[in-house]
C-alpha cells in the first residue's frame, strides 16, 4: 500500500487498515530492520578496518622515522671515513700536493690519485731528462789568470794586488 492509497482510505474515514495491509507493513518494516543491521554491521567492519589501517600507519610511520634517523647516522658515519681515508691517502703520498688529492667518494679520491700521481711522475720523470742534458764538470773549474782586457788601469792595479794577497 504507497502513500496515496493510504490518503485516500484516511480520506474515506476508514482508518483502520486490513489484515493484507499490515502484513505488508510488518514484512517491510522487517526487511528496513534487516538493510538496518547489516549496514550497521557493514559500518563498524568498516571502522574496525579503518581503525586496523590507522594502526598500522602509525606503525609505518614510526618505522620510517627510525629508518631515517638510522639514515642519517650512517650518512655522518661515511662522512667521517671518507674524511679519514683521504687523511690517510694524502699521509700515504707525501710527494703529492694535498690539494691535488680531493673526492666526495672513494672512488673519486682514488681517481684524484691516480691523476696526481701521473702527473707527479711525469713531471719527475722531466726534471730527470733536464738533469741528464745538462752536464755539470765534477771538481772546481781549472784556475785561470784573471782576464785585464777591457779594465781600466786603476782596475788593473786593483786586480793585481788581490792576485798577490794584498787587499
């Protein structure tokens, strides 16, 4: 029975509804009563899960500050090897300049090593051709006269008397 059927027999004065009518009633009230539980189970499954998940954000959450707390500890921890071993790199090859051996990495430090060592022994190695050209007499040079070409005579007469001892 929809709304305007019960219009119209209030209408008519009959307000008693028949048997048909109110076993139509009950059985849809029932049926509301049944949608009702079930959505009100649904709902708190839902808020049962809801509460699960922001249990286990929580959980995430603080797992993931601990991670990047740890994170940073083993960032400072590399920071100071890294310090230390180019300290050590730099000790190790004391006929490289300091500045010459420089890295963010190990691997860039040992790159950075390997070019100033090339470019030491290079340079070394060019110093040494240079020596080997030019040739040094051994001994002190051979005692000659001093040359008085080109002296005046009051030069002459002071270079003489240095010769003998004098002045």
């Amino acid at each position: 029975m929809d709304n305007e059927e019960i219009k119209e027999t209030e209408e008519a004065g009959d307000t008693s509804p028949d048997p048909e009518d109110l076993e139509a009633i009950k059985a849809q009230l029932e049926e509301e009563k049944q949608a009702k539980a079930a959505a009100e189970a649904a709902l708190a499954e839902k808020d049962a899960r809801i509460a699960e998940l922001e249990s286990s954000l929580s959980e995430v959450k603080k797992g993931s500050e601990a991670a990047a707390s740890e994170l940073a500890q083993v960032k400072e921890a590399n920071v100071q090897a890294l310090s230390k071993y180019l300290d050590v790199v730099r000790s190790a090859n004391p006929t490289i300049p300091q500045d010459a051996i420089v890295g963010e990495t190990i691997e860039e430090i040992d790159a950075a090593l390997a070019k100033a060592t090339t470019i030491a022994e290079s340079v070394k190695a060019s110093l040494e051709a240079q020596a080997k050209q030019t040739k040094v007499p051994a001994g002190a040079p051979a005692r000659t006269e001093i040359s008085v070409e080109g002296l005046s005579p009051r030069e002459k007469i002071a270079a003489g008397i240095h010769q003998k001892g004098g002045m």
